[in-house]
C-alpha cells in the first residue's frame, strides 16, 4: 500500500469506529431498556389470521391469460 492508500484506510477505520460508537450510545439511551411484553394466545391468534391464503386461483378463474 501506498500513502495516499494507508491515508484512506486509516480515514474510514476512524469513520466506522465512530458510526459504531454513535449506533451503541444510541441504542444505550433509548432502546436498552424497552421492552415488549408478548401474550402467547394472542401472538397465535394474530399469526393464525395472518396466515396467507393459498396460492391457487378461484374457481373459474384461469392463471396466466
């Protein structure tokens, strides 16, 4: 590697360390201690709503016309 090469690498390590220095303070102050509380009948009854239907046509209706 040249100057100009070692020059760049060293710029973007410091840019990452500090977005990832950012990122973790970030989550620290707000995220770290929000939490969700998650009803198992009611999770199985949203993911049994949800459940798409299949993926046949109706009946008289032809696929690809």
């Amino acid at each position: 590697m040249n100057l100009p090469d070692q020059g760049l690498l060293r710029h973007l390590v410091v840019v990452v360390l500090i977005k990832l220095a950012l990122i973790t303070a970030l989550w620290w102050a707000f995220i770290r201690d929000a939490r969700v509380s998650v009803d198992s009948s009611t999770m199985a009854a949203q993911v049994s709503r949800s459940t798409p239907p299949s993926h046949r046509p109706p009946p008289g209706e032809t696929h690809g016309q």
